[in-house]
C-alpha cells in the first residue's frame, strides 16, 4: 500500500488550505489522541479527553453529587413510615350456570379488553366511594388521623385519600386482579384492600339483579306493546279477507287454475286448426294466381265429390271430340254440339273451383275469429289468475306477520320469567384468592432504593453538570482545542510564569529563574529543528489572536534561544501601534522600524545590540499613525532583505490578528511564522479564525505555542509532557547548578 502524502494529511488537519505547512504536532497523545498517519492527526476526542474534562472539574461534580445524594438522605429519612397490603382475587371468565338462562348482560372475559374493564371498574370513583361509606366511627378517624394536616381548612376525604393511596394491579397472563393499599396503619390498610374485594363482589352482584330487574320491567312494556300489534294485525287480516272475497282462497285457486287449464288447451287447438286453414289458404292463392284450372292440382279441391264428377265428365267429353274428329269435320253439327257441351262442362268446373276456393278462404276467415276468441279468454282468465294471486301475496304476508307477531309475543313472555326467575338467584363473577393481612415490615420509605437512586441521580447529574461547564466553557485548553478546532498542530507549550515584571519574563531563558520554562523553549527550539522547513526558515513572524497572549513573551525568549546556539539574531518590533520589545529589553524606543521606513535611519543606526553577543533588537520607534502604510512600503522590504544578509534568525513580533490584519501584511516576505495561545483565556472561534487568515496566505505557518499553562490543571490536559516528577527533575537541576562543583 502507498504511504500517504504528509502535505495533503496535515492539509486537511489545518483547514485543507494549499499553503498551509505540513508540520505534525509538538509530542504524541495529548490529551489522550494520537497522530493517525505522518502529519496527519486524529480530529475526534476520545475517552481520555472525556476523563480530563471530568478531572478538571471534579468539584463541580463532587458538590452535585453530595447536593443530590444529601436531598435523598433528608427525604428518605423525614417520611412517614407506610405499609401496604394487597388483597387479590380471580375473575371468573364466564358466569356460574344454574340455570340453562342466558343472562341479560353478558359478563363473559373473553379478551384483554374484557379483563380490562373489570380493572376499571375496581378503579372507579364510585367504587371506593362505596368502600369510603364502610369507615365509620373510631375506624374513620383513625384512618384520617395521618392525614391531618395543621392549617389546612379543607382537609381531605377519606373517599379522596382511598383514591391516592389504593393500587390495582393486574397480574400478567393470569385472570388474578391484586388490589393494593397503603397507609400508615398496617391494620387500616389490610382493612381497606379487603374492603374493596369486597365491594367489587358486592357491586357485580347487585348490579346483575339491578339489570335484571330492568329487564323484566322492559320485556314487560315489549309484550303489552306486542299484544296490540298482534290484535290490529289480526283485524286488518280479516277485513282484507272480507273485501277481496278470499274466505275460500286455496278453493277458488283451484278453480281459477282449472279454467286456466282447460282456455290453454283451447287456444291450442284453435292455433293448430289456424295454421292448416292459413295453409290452404295461401295455396289456393299462389294457384289462382296461375290460373283457375290450376286449383284443381290441389289435393283437398280435386278430393270434392262436385269437382272430381266435372273433370271426369270433361275428360270423357274431349275423348269423344278426338274419336268424332276421326268420322267429322269441325263444322260438323255433332262436333259442334259435342264442343258446345264440353265449353260448358268446363264452365261448371271453373265455378266449382270458385267455389271450393271461396270456402276455403271463408274456413281461415273462421278459423282467425275463432283463434282470437280462445286467446282473449285465455288473457282474461290470466288477468284474473294474477289478480289472485296479487291479492294471495299480500294475505300470505299479513298471514305471515300474524304468525310472527304471535311467535314474537310467546318469546317475549317467556324471556320474561326467565329472567325473572334468574335475577332471584344469587350467583358471583369473582372469588376470593388471598384476603390482605398486615404487612411485616414498612412499604415505603424504601432506604436502599432511594439511597441508590440518589447515588446514581448525584454521579449522572454531578457528571451531566460537568459536561454542560465544558461546553459552555469554548476557551482553547487542550491539545484537541488547538489541533482538531483550530487547525494548527501543537509545536510547544509554556508554564505559566507568575511574581515576575515583564523584562525579567522576556528573557528568562537567559536568566533560567525559571527551569521549567527554560527548558519549554528549548523543547520549542528542538521542535523547530525537526523539519527542513522551519529549521531552514530564516524569518520568522509571531503573532496571536488577541492582546495578551503573550506573543511578545515567545518572540523574546525564542530570539534567546537561537541566539544561545550560537545563531545571530535580530528581533524586529512591527507592532507599530502598541510597542512591546523595547520594554522587554529595558531598551529606548527613540528609533526603530518607523525611521528605517520613512528613510531617515539607516539599520545600523536602528540596530540596539544587548547584553547577548548575538543577540540584536530593532524597536517600532514610537508609535505609527499609519501602521500598513509603513508595512506596505518598499522600504520595508528592503530593511527585510537586508536583514536577511546580516543575521541567520530574523525573529518579528506583529499585533493580533483578531484586531488588526499588519501580520498578515508581513508575513509573505517571511519564511514562516508561529502562532501564540493563551492557555483558558482565547475563545476557540475566534483562535480558529485568527489561524484560518493565517493559514489562507502562502506560508507555512509551523504551528502554535500554548502559553501560560496553568501547572496546576496541566495534569487534565498534558499528563505526558508535564509531571510532579519532572518539576523534581527541574528543582534538582537548579540546585546542581548552584553547586560550586559546577
């Protein structure tokens, strides 16, 4: 697997900005992460940071805790003691049966609805008011005697003080019910869970003969009400028996169908006699349309007696012609009479044949009238048979509901002795399992309970407190702060310095009042020295977010560093506005950058040298009216690059940049810069931001220096890098520095 690029790790560690410098942080795991890859640091906290947060602030949480745990304490021990007893018992899922009598209200336990609604039931306010109504007497009072209360003009009633204290609980896959009841009372309260088991067997019992009762009552009023239904039913039945004359009703429907019946058989018989009439008629015609001598060819005209003489008398005639033809000529008068005869023979047959066809249209003629007459009795005889049973339908339903009425009426009195005879008899949905007795030992208040829910409410809510000051709390602390928020790897940190006046801080690493600190910025010097980068960068620029933190204090004491490695360097005040370093080496601030920049000094007549052979100081030279003129001018960058030829560490101290933008003014003509914190006193957004303009210009920027740790809580946040044993270690090395040996 390749090894991935340390540029583009730390790259995205430092706000993945192209000119932000590859350099990992001062150190490895503080504040309990690690670097993930070369350059590249984790960005989540892990458990360790958590357990520093909570270290850091423990008081918070040890007084939450004793808060708590103490409130647990008062109350657990100022309650009154109670006790509680449970009485339970089994609800039957359906009721006894005595009788073979369904029950007016069915109290069957079919489901878990079911069962719930007898949990509700005991559970009702009226329920114990019933319960309420048993206390009397010196029961009474001494049930309400704990519950009086000084000053109370109301106080409360024994019904109100049963619906506090009592408990229904139904017991998981079972049909037992437990009712529970505490007071302070042992007796009382065994006394009263009884009492409801009581009452719910009492309350079921009277409200089923209740029901009953109202029953009966309710069936009584249906079967007065169906006894008239039932008279008006039978009187409207006979009077419609009276007006549609149906006294004989299955008798007449007998002789109606036999009519029908026999009209039928008429109308088919006229039909069939139609059809053949209608038959002969239509030949007859189609004949005579040929001609008349062709209804002869018709069987039932040739089959009559009249017209079967006439062609045989035809027919001998012309055989007589043909044999007289043979002895006579036509003009013969023989021929002639015998002609005569036949002419007139076959007149007689053409009237005959009119005549059979002129009785064969008058038999169709009969039998049309005839058809039409069967059929219109046979539809008049249908008219009445529908008629019939148009008014048969509506007796067999008035019949019918007759019957019903009565039928409804009969059940209807004998659902009412029964359950008359059933609500006399006493029967119960529930029994008894276990009645209460007086508890042992008291219910509440419960010491171990409330004593561990106080011990955990105190570590959760002490913990939870400590959580929301961290969070509350953004000033840049931990190594996380610095790396994984603001983006800057962490190349140094300084032990905060107290009981010391400026000048004596700006050069402790020379004087080592101060080995712990002497030797942090020779931690930061090496760490410089680890990369090409920053141990080849010639100017360097310091700067912080905001005013005081202690920028000034690193630039000095870094300059005094190189410087006491033999490096030749210069420290250059660019804070034009609020001038620092000439303080810090006790030095006049007569000339300095200004002068160099408007042309009036030269270097060499700026340059203050110190009590440090290599060491050289360059001051503001007053203060500036117009700082990033100065800063902008050409002549700047000459005095930069002429620097550059004097001396191997160019260290420059700027103002902030949350307050002003002069670093970033300067920082292209420098080769790197270093970015100072105040431990607990920057807000993490606005470092972060101050670092993002940083980061933006392209320079590297080779990390920030945490200043001011507080030794104290330096435990919480770099247990690895500063330890009791180490601050032995420092006061051992300052008394062997003492030591005439030396």
């Amino acid at each position: 697997m390749s090894q991935p690029d340390p540029t583009s790790q730390h790259d995205k560690s430092a706000g993945s900005h192209p000119g932000s410098y590859p350099y990992t942080y001062y150190g490895t795991g503080y504040g309990g992460y690690s670097t993930v890859g070369y350059g590249e640091t984790a960005v989540q906290r892990g458990v360790q940071d958590y357990v520093l947060i909570l270290r850091e602030r423990v008081w918070y949480i040890v007084v939450v805790f004793l808060l708590i745990f103490s409130s647990s304490l008062v109350y657990t021990y100022s309650q009154t003691k109670t006790y509680l007893s449970s009485a339970s018992i089994q609800i039957f899922r359906r009721d006894a049966m005595v009788m073979q009598v369904q029950s007016v209200v069915d109290n069957d336990i079919r489901s878990a609805e079911d069962l719930n609604t007898q949990v509700k039931i005991l559970e009702s306010v009226s329920l114990v008011q019933h319960v309420a109504d048993r206390l009397t007497g010196e029961e009474l009072k001494s049930f309400l005697e704990p519950y009086k209360k000084l000053g109370d003009s109301e106080p409360l009633s024994a019904a109100e003080i049963i619906l506090k204290e009592r408990k229904i609980v139904s017991i998981r896959l079972s049909l037992i019910i437990q009712v529970q009841y505490t007071h302070p009372d042992k007796y009382l309260a065994a006394r009263v869970a009884n009492l409801f088991i009581d009452e719910y067997i009492a309350y079921n019992s009277r409200l089923r003969t209740e029901d009953a009762m109202r029953a009966v009552d309710d069936l009584k009023i249906r079967a007065d009400q169906q006894k008239k239904k039932l008279e008006e039913l039978a009187f409207t039945l006979q009077s419609y028996r009276e007006k549609n004359n149906l006294v004989s009703l299955d008798q007449r429907k007998d002789i109606v169908t036999e009519k029908l019946k026999t009209f039928n058989l008429q109308v088919a018989q006229t039909n069939a006699y139609l059809k053949e009439k209608e038959i002969r008629w239509r030949q007859v015609q189609e004949h005579r349309a040929l001609g008349t001598a062709q209804l002869a060819e018709l069987p039932f005209i040739a089959a009559l007696p009249l017209i079967g003489q006439l062609q045989q008398q035809v027919a001998t005639q012309k055989i007589s012609i043909a044999q007289m033809r043979e002895h006579y000529r036509d003009r013969h008068p023989k021929m002639i009479e015998a002609a005569n005869n036949l002419a007139q023979t076959e007149r007689e047959l053409g009237k005959a044949l009119e005549a059979a066809a002129t009785n064969v249209e008058s038999d169709y003629q009969n039998a049309l009238r005839n058809d039409a007459g069967a059929r219109a009795s046979l539809a008049q005889q249908e008219k009445e048979s529908l008629e019939l049973d148009r008014a048969a339908v509506e007796y067999t339903n008035m019949e019918r509901d007759l019957r019903i009425s009565e039928q409804l009426l009969q059940n209807t009195l004998a659902r009412m002795k029964e359950t008359s005879m059933s609500s006399s008899i006493d029967t119960k949905s529930a029994r008894i399992v276990d009645k209460a007795s007086p508890a042992l030992k008291p219910y509440s208040p419960n010491v171990p309970l409330n004593l561990s829910v106080g011990l955990l409410s105190g570590l959760v809510l002490g913990i939870s407190f400590g959580f929301f000051v961290a969070y509350i709390d953004d000033r840049v602390k931990s190594s996380f702060d610095i790396e994984a928020v603001i983006g800057l790897p962490l190349v140094g940190i300084i032990p905060e310095i107290k009981r010391m006046e400026q000048p004596d801080k700006a050069q402790i690493v020379a004087t080592a009042q101060d080995k712990q600190v002497a030797e942090a910025f020779l931690t930061l010097h090496s760490a410089l020295r680890l990369k090409d980068e920053s141990k080849n960068a010639q100017a360097l620029l310091v700067t912080s977010t905001i005013p005081g933190e202690g920028k000034s204090f690193v630039t000095t004491n870094l300059a005094l560093t190189f410087a006491s490695h033999g490096e030749r360097v210069v420290v250059v005040d660019c804070d034009l506005r609020k001038p620092n370093i000439h303080k810090s080496f006790r030095i006049e601030n007569l000339k300095g950058v200004i002068d160099l920049c408007a042309g009036t000094a030269t270097i060499d007549d700026v340059v203050v040298h110190s009590d440090y052979p290599t060491l050289d100081i360059i001051a503001a030279g007053g203060r500036a009216k117009n700082p990033t003129q100065i800063l902008n001018s050409k002549r700047f960058e000459i005095m930069i690059s002429e620097l550059r030829k004097r001396y191997d560490r160019i260290l420059i101290d700027t103002p902030p940049l949350a307050a002003v933008s002069d670093a970033l003014i300067i920082l292209p003509l420098l080769d790197g810069s270093v970015f100072s914190i105040y431990f607990n006193r920057v807000r993490r957004k606005a470092a972060q931001f101050a670092a993002r303009r940083l980061l933006e210009v392209n320079v590297p920027c080779f990390g920030a220096v945490l200043n001011g740790l507080n030794l104290a809580v330096s435990g919480y946040y770099y247990a690895q890098y500063y330890d009791r044993s180490y601050k032995d270690y420092y006061v051992e090395m300052a008394q062997d520095d003492a030591s005439p040996d030396r």
